[in-house]
C-alpha cells in the first residue's frame, strides 16, 4: 500500500488546555485526492486545515507531508498553496503583482515569472486582466485571482478555507466547477472546508464530517448520503426524517423497532444489536412513496398532509406522520397538481432497505 501524502497521526489541539478543539485525529489523505473537511461552526474543521497550513500548532501528535514530519517546519517553507474565503489580496497591488507574490518570496523574476503568471491567470480565466487592481474587480474575480496565486508556484498541496462562501449561489456553483476542473487538470491535492453539504457533495472524493473535533465518518459522496453511519450524519448531509423509536428484535443486519404510538418499522441494523436500545430511524424523503401500491412496500403508515411546496424540478410534502409534524417527502415534477393534497390523509410508505437503525443519541 502507497504511503499517504498527508497524515495527521494522533493530532490533538487545544487553545486553553481542557477543552480539545480537535480530539485524537487520525487521517490520511492520498495524494490527488480532493478531500472535504465538513462540519458546522466549531467542529474542528477549520483548525484542522490551519494545522495543516501550519497557521496552527498541534498540542500533540504529528502532521506529515509526504512522509516528513511537519510540525516544527514553519508555514512559508511547506510550500503550501493557500486559498482563504476573504481572498487576502494586496489592493495596492495589480492583479499581475498579487499573482506574482508567491514566486518572488521563492526569489523566482524575470520572465520566468511573468510566463508562469499568464499561464496561472490563463488556467482561471483571467486572461489580460494583469493590470487590474482587486477594487476593479467582482468578487468572483477577486476569488479566481487568489486561486492562481495559490497554484503559480506549483504546489503539490492546495488547502481552501469556504472559498465560496462570500459569492452568490449561481456564481458558487460556477466556481465549483472550475476548481474541480482545475483539480483533474493539474492533478493536485485539495483540501477544501466548507459548512456547506451540497457544496462538499458535489465537489468531493471523499468528504470528512466533523462534530466536536472528531470525525464523525468519513466517506464519498454517495455513501455518506446513502449509508450515514450515525444521526448526526444522516441529519447534517442532506434533508431526512428521523423517527425516535425503540428496538425490539434484531435477526442479522435488520431489525424492528417501536414507535411511542407503536407503529413497527422494519429497518437496517446499523448501529443497535440487541432489543431495548434506543434508535433513531432515518429514512430519505425522497425514498418515501406516496399512496404506496398495496404489498409494494414493507411499512405503510398514515399522516395528514400539512402543506405543499412546490420546487421546479420537485414538490415538498409536508405531512403530520409518525409523531412529527413535520414528516417530509420530496416528489419528482411529472406534472400532476400536488396542490390538492393539502388537509387529506393520505398513506405513505418505504422498504426497510431504505431506513437505517442508527444510535439513539
């Protein structure tokens, strides 16, 4: 098995000595890999990535950078290429000189300089754009200039602290793209943070999510959103119904579970083992059927229907299901009128591969 570019071998980091921040964190990352550190504020992300970066210094453990230990070697001599959501750009300075700053802190001038400025502006669409100064410029823009300086010179690691967060959405999502692009061009390392879960989705190898310094589980994509392997998870990535139920049997890889009014809901055992826990259920909205065809399913259950939204390319059910108020199923757009539906009772129903037993906390 080939060594991991990047290693966090145990690292711990605490500001005030009790609390840890980031908590025995054990990670590798392969090099070319785009990795996505994801969490809400004050899981840990984010002084993950500055340890890295080596803004940071960890309390314990050690960090190493194809295969050398890190952690005494100070942030201008990892030859790290650096993104950050506030896009630290020099006004003073033409697009051409912020570009150009990392090379001439590395002594590299001339025309080595200029020819690989071009190609770095070339690379984010800034083509001719030298001479402008950041204030001239949207932020997008401004966002694409702080992504060429951090490729100039080359790195073989690129670490981005929420790049897109300040941007719109259609202009987000268009950035997305291009750093993915930009990713499978040059073949580099990323590590990316975001607190955005469709952002991590869409651009992500594998994405790490963080809850109290710790990594919850760590994933691509599909599996995160497909197989959560706790609550928090299922309920951090993406909309989902969580049902508060207790275990009654358990055979193998499924099991049965209890709600308070005494529904039984057939589900996969994933993190409960014997009758008596407490589970949480989650099931995806959009793996609920609506009026399911009689034997289709393995549980139907009845619920009113509180409201419905429609979305473009789906329609939002909310009903009254299960003991919540807010039991949701999401419905692809094939042109029937939903809008009927609000105030009736009505069935809904899903198969027990599609609803996951996770722990009950």
């Amino acid at each position: 098995m080939s060594q991991p570019f990047v290693r966090f071998e145990h690292v711990e980091k605490t500001y005030d000595g009790k609390v840890l921040v980031v908590e025995d964190l054990n990670l590798d990352i392969a090099q070319g890999e785009f990795l996505t550190l994801l969490g809400p504020s004050g899981s840990g992300k984010t002084t993950t990535l500055m340890m890295l970066a080596g803004f940071e210094t960890a309390t314990a453990g050690e960090i190493f950078l194809d295969g050398k230990p890190i952690n005494r070697i100070a942030p201008e001599q990892r030859n790290i290429g650096m993104v950050f959501q506030s896009y630290a750009l020099f006004p003073h300075m033409t697009v051409a000189e912020n570009v150009a700053f990392p090379l001439s802190v590395r002594g590299i001038k001339g025309s080595e300089a200029e020819s690989r400025v071009a190609k770095a502006l070339d690379k984010v669409g800034l083509k001719g754009f030298d001479s402008r100064r950041p204030a001239q410029m949207s932020g997008g823009q401004q966002q694409r200039v702080a992504v060429a300086r951090a490729l100039v010179f080359e790195p073989k690691l690129v670490l981005m602290d929420e790049p897109l967060s300040a941007l719109d959405k259609q202009l987000r999502e268009q950035l997305q793209y291009e750093i993915k692009r930009l990713h499978k061009e040059l073949g580099i390392t990323i590590v990316y943070v975001t607190h955005d879960q469709t952002e991590a989705l869409a651009m992500s190898d594998r994405v790490a999510v963080f809850h109290h310094g710790k990594i919850q589980q760590i994933d691509r994509p599909t599996q995160l959103y497909e197989c959560p392997s706790n609550a928090f998870v299922a309920q951090f990535i993406g909309e989902n119904n969580t049902l508060l139920a207790q275990v009654t049997s358990v055979s193998g890889t499924s099991c049965e579970a209890t709600l308070a009014d005494g529904t039984r809901i057939l589900a996969q055992a994933v993190a409960v083992h014997k009758p008596g826990q407490s589970t949480r259920l989650s099931i995806r909205p959009e793996r609920v059927q609506l009026n399911p065809l009689h034997g289709a399913v393995d549980t139907v259950v009845s619920g009113k229907v509180i409201d419905v939204t429609y979305l473009g390319r789906y329609a939002r059910v909310r009903l009254n299901a299960c003991g919540l108020e807010d039991f949701i199923v999401t419905l692809p757009n094939d042109g029937r009128d939903l809008s009927l539906l609000s105030g009736s009772t009505t069935s809904i129903g899903w198969n027990a591969s599609d609803c996951r037993a996770l722990d009950g906390v």
